[in-house]
C-alpha cells in the first residue's frame, strides 16, 4: 500500500492511502470514474503499521483498496456501511 500525510493550513492533516496494484488506475463503475493519482495517494511504501499509527493520529483520510479500506475496519476508525464501492473496489472518507 501507499500512504501520503498532507498537513492542512488549519493544523490537521489528512491520510491519503491506497493499495500498491490500485495506484494511477481508473476506477469504473457505471457513470463513476475515480482515478488513484500518485500525486495524492503518495509513492512512498507503508506497511500496515505506518497505517494504523497516521490513521489512529488523523482527523480526515481518503480510503481506496481491500486492503487499506480492511486495515481502516480492523482498528476501528472506519466501518463497512461507510464503504463507497466502486466496481468491487471499496473507498471511504473519514470526516
């Protein structure tokens, strides 16, 4: 997976995550298009870990992929209702 911190003028920050196989693809779904851009998402490498430490610590996240959204479940900050599915594809917005 992929994992990008942006800071926010306001103090915050927002984690941007997305499965390795899923980045600079378009995701199609009916009249949905949604491209995971590298500009982001990020092109630095994250383990589940690095994960589950930014998104314990963020206010806001932006969500795309099995197994970033799967990680989000398991530790509690994200719930399978929230889940927008694009194809088979899952992303959630954390607010």
């Amino acid at each position: 997976m992929y994992l990008r911190i942006h800071k926010v003028p306001e103090g915050g920050e927002i984690v941007a995550a997305c499965d390795r196989e899923l980045l600079n693809r378009t995701l199609t779904d009916g009249e949905i298009e949604f491209f995971v851009d590298e500009r982001f998402y990020g092109i630095t490498p994250a383990t589940e870990e690095e994960l589950i430490n930014a998104l314990k610590d963020a206010k806001n996240a932006n969500l795309t992929g099995k197994r970033v959204v799967s990680v989000a479940i398991s530790c509690g900050v994200a719930d399978e209702e929230s889940c927008l599915m694009i194809g088979d594809i899952p992303h959630v917005q954390i607010l």
